[in-house]
C-alpha cells in the first residue's frame, strides 16, 4: 500500500515536472529572430563564442615603426581589446583591425602585450566587453602588469568609465590613440592649432571629476549650513568651470585657424595666377605617398616608416617632359574611421584636394587587404567638397615587396591601376605619364613672333604652358602654344607683326 503511494506521488512529481518545463521552453523562445533559442540557433552560437576570448598572436612582435627618443624609456605597457559581430564583419577582419589598432599604438609610443577580440551580438551599455569578461581582462592585465587598455572602437564616455571601473586601468580608444599620434608628429603652427582643436572636441564630453576638489560650490545654501560666511559661490561645479575653459579655448582655436586661411590663400593664388596644374596625393597612412611624391619631383621630403608621419601638406614643384610646370600635393594620410574631430579640423587641410586637377591614389600594394584601405579613402574623399568630377589615378605602391601571385592578383581586380615602387623606380616613369596626360590644357592657342629681348616670356610660355612650335628665325622667335588667358594677353602685346 505504501509503495503505490509512493510510486503514485512519484508520477505525480515527473508529471508537474514535465508541465513546468513546458511552461518555460515556450518562455525561451528568441523573440528577436523567431526561432527557439537552442543548440543551433544564432543567438546560442553567439552565447557560445562569447564566454572565450580570442587572443590575437604577433601584436607584440610587430616591425618597429618609429625611431623617436622616448623609445629610450620604458613603454608604456597596453592590452588591446575588441569586440566584433557577425553581423557586421567576419573574424579576419576583426583581427586584421586589432593589428591595425597594435601599429597605431606602437606609432604612440606604447608596447602592445596582448591582444583580446570577443565575439558577440553587440557591444555591452555598461562595460563594452560585459561585466564578466571585463573582470577576466582585469585580470589578464594585472598578470602581464599591464598600464593601459586600448579598445578598437569609439568608445562613449560611460562605457569608458564602466570599463576603467572594473579594470582598475586607464582605458583609451581608438580616436584617442589617434589623436595622439597626430599631436606628436604635427610640425606646424596650423597643424599644431588643428590638432589641438581636435583634442579638445574630443575630451569635452568625457571630462571626469575626481576627489572634493570637484564637488559642487556652496552656492544657494542656507546660512546655518556646512561651509558658513565666504563659501557661498555661484553653485558652479570645477568640472563646470573646466568645460567653460575648454569651450573658451576651442572659441580662440578656430578664430586661430581662420586667421592662417589668407595666407593659404595667398599660396594657392600664386599657383592660380599661372594657373599651375596640381596633383593630390592621397592614401591610407603610410602607404608610401611622400616616397612616391619624392621620386617623382625629385624633393627630398621626409619620409618616415611611420602612421601619420606627414600631417601638414607639402607641395613640391614637378616638370614634364615637355618643360611645362605643375605641382604635386603630399596630403595627410587616412584610415579607418577616422575621427571625426580630426576630419573637422584638418578640412583646411583638405581642402587642397578638392581643388587640385588630378588626384593620385596611392595604396600599399603589399598590404593583405588593400581594396579595403581603397574604401576606406574613398568614404574620407566623399565628405570633401569638390572632387566628385577630378579624375583620379590608382598607384600599387611598394609591389617590390609582393610576389607574382599577388601582382597578377592586383592586376586582375584593377587592370587600370599602376604598379609602382618608390623604393626601386619600377613604374613611376608610366605613372608620370599617366599623369602628365590628364593635367588639363590652358584655353587659349596663341601663334606669335616674338623679340629676342622677349627671352623672359618665352621662358614662361614653357613653364606655364603646352608648347607645340617653338622656331629661333632671323627676326624673332615664331611661338605655338596653348596658355592661359593672362599669359595670351602679354604675348599679344609683345608679339611684332608680320608681313
């Protein structure tokens, strides 16, 4: 009799268990994809893949790509971080971002000691990584006595915080890696003021106070409250004040940098009065422009394996081989997700592209993924004014380093594009051609005998413009050519008349 009881509220326990789970797996269902959230579904796949973290090997055996004095001191020591989505990218890429973000922060002056890439849907409100993994980072960086946590992204103040809570470290992103490269390596005073702008945009929403030396004024309060006679102020907090200084400084910043705009100008209308052809040479940082811009003018600009080693334009004078000047423009280099802040305050800068005739693209052939740095330049080109109709010229710098697999590779993705190395001189000759062949060809064909004493603006009829006869007769000197209309005007006054 007792073990029919028994058995009986045994089958009445399996029974109210089998109702309970069934209640709960209508409960797990995915309501954001409609399928049930289970082995196989992609939100568990995501689950799954989070709970490891993927450490991306040879960060810190990367090529060094300074030679600056503080590398004679002790670097600082960084962990990176990342977190990418299925959704939006693949793991190659992912990786291939993070080595990225490890040359950006060896270019800093940081030592890369390890890299983490974590797998999931979206980045975490609180901590970017979750709280758990976030420990666990914590942890990685005590061992490898770690002074710093780099992430691959733009970072919004509370997630900063969130993270620099747990891991007890200082925590940087992307932006302001970059912007501390472009602070050590910025030479001129416009460059310098730009760069600074940009900082200051930067740090203004992540202003953080510390300590009572923060705390709120004792403006308002009652008389018989803490602080008594003397403290009672106008209620403004110190991180208050500072936002103020700031907004003040940028103010006296950007009136800075539209007082250098004459002399920019001034610059720019000497090449427009003779109207000199310009090429801008433009890329991804450190894909070889200056090397190449230096081969091709023969200056002897600075050249530097380094991210961001040009910041301030150059312009270098070139001749073609029929005598006729024309400019090339070294501009600063791009990459991914450029900071806005940077793209703002360098549009001075810029500026020079959307104004030249020709724009020479020059990318890192060796690179393993090069179309992607071509993407990336060409969505910083997109918010520039003015180059929608400038024909351009694609340049695969530094193919002696590639083998010929990957030159035919690079040939048949783009059959028009040049392969170049400033390093050996392989190519430039049909690249100089290239582009000589696009500058534009002044307005007006002018046919005049000149003076002998006329020898100054023969000169500058070969500089300035495209020469098709030019004939020493007894009488003169019998010029062809098609010049600007300035130019047409003096020639015509000093022309002597035939019989």
């Amino acid at each position: 009799m007792a073990n029919s009881e028994t058995n009986g509220r045994e089958q009445q326990t399996d029974q109210g268990t089998t109702d309970v789970l069934a209640e709960h797996s209508e409960v797990l269902q995915d309501t954001t994809s409609g399928g049930a959230f289970g082995p196989g579904s992609e939100e568990w796949a995501e689950r799954e893949s989070r709970n490891q973290l993927k450490h991306v090997t040879g960060l810190g055996e990367l090529q060094d790509v300074t030679e600056v004095e503080y590398r004679q001191v002790r670097l600082e020591r960084v962990v990176l971080v990342g977190v990418w989505s299925s959704q939006e990218t693949t793991q190659a890429k992912a990786e291939e971002s993070l080595r990225e973000l490890a040359a950006l922060a060896e270019t800093a002056g940081a030592q890369v000691m390890d890299g983490l890439l974590q797998h999931r849907l979206r980045p975490d409100s609180a901590t970017y990584v979750g709280s758990g993994k976030a420990k666990e980072i914590a942890g990685i960086v005590a061992q490898l006595d770690a002074d710093t946590i780099v992430v691959d992204a733009d970072l919004p103040p509370s997630q900063r915080r969130g993270l620099e809570d747990v891991a007890k470290v200082k925590v940087v992103d992307r932006t302001a890696v970059i912007l501390d490269i472009f602070a050590q390596h910025a030479t001129s005073r416009e460059g310098k003021a730009q760069v600074e702008l940009a900082q200051l945009e930067y740090m203004l929403p992540r202003l953080r106070g510390w300590g009572g030396s923060l705390s709120r004024q004792a403006g308002g309060q009652a008389a018989g409250q803490a602080g008594g006679i003397g403290s009672r102020g106008p209620g403004e907090t110190q991180i208050e004040m500072d936002r103020r200084v700031i907004r003040t400084r940028m103010a006296r910043l950007r009136r800075q940098i539209a007082q250098m705009a004459p002399a920019r100008e001034v610059k720019r209308g000497s090449r427009r009065r003779h109207e000199l052809p310009s090429v801008a040479v433009v890329g991804y940082t450190n894909a070889g422009k200056s090397s190449l811009t230096n081969r091709l003018t023969g200056s002897a600009e600075l050249v530097e394996n380094a991210l961001f080693a040009t910041l301030d334009t150059a312009v270098r004078r070139a001749r073609s081989v029929n005598g006729r000047h024309y400019t090339f423009v070294d501009t600063v280099g791009f990459v991914r997700r450029l900071p806005t802040q940077l793209i703002e305050a360098f549009k001075s800068t810029l500026e020079e592209v959307g104004e030249s005739d020709v724009i020479l693209h020059v990318v890192d052939g060796s690179h393993p993924d090069p179309f992607s740095q071509i993407d990336a330049v060409n969505d910083v080109l997109a918010d520039i004014p003015g180059v929608e109709g400038i024909p351009r010229i694609l340049a695969f710098n530094k193919i002696d380093m590639v083998d010929d697999v990957a030159r035919n590779r690079l040939r048949q993705l783009d059959p028009d594009a040049f392969l170049v190395s400033a390093a050996t001189g392989e190519g430039v000759d049909a690249l100089r051609d290239a582009v000589e062949a696009l500058l534009p060809v002044p307005d007006v064909h002018v046919s005049a005998l000149l003076p002998y004493d006329a020898g100054s603006l023969v000169s500058e009829v070969r500089e300035y413009g495209m020469v098709d006869h030019v004939e020493y007769r007894p009488d003169g000197v019998y010029v062809e050519a098609n010049v600007d209309p300035r130019l047409a005007a003096r020639i015509v006054d000093r022309a002597i008349d035939e019989e």
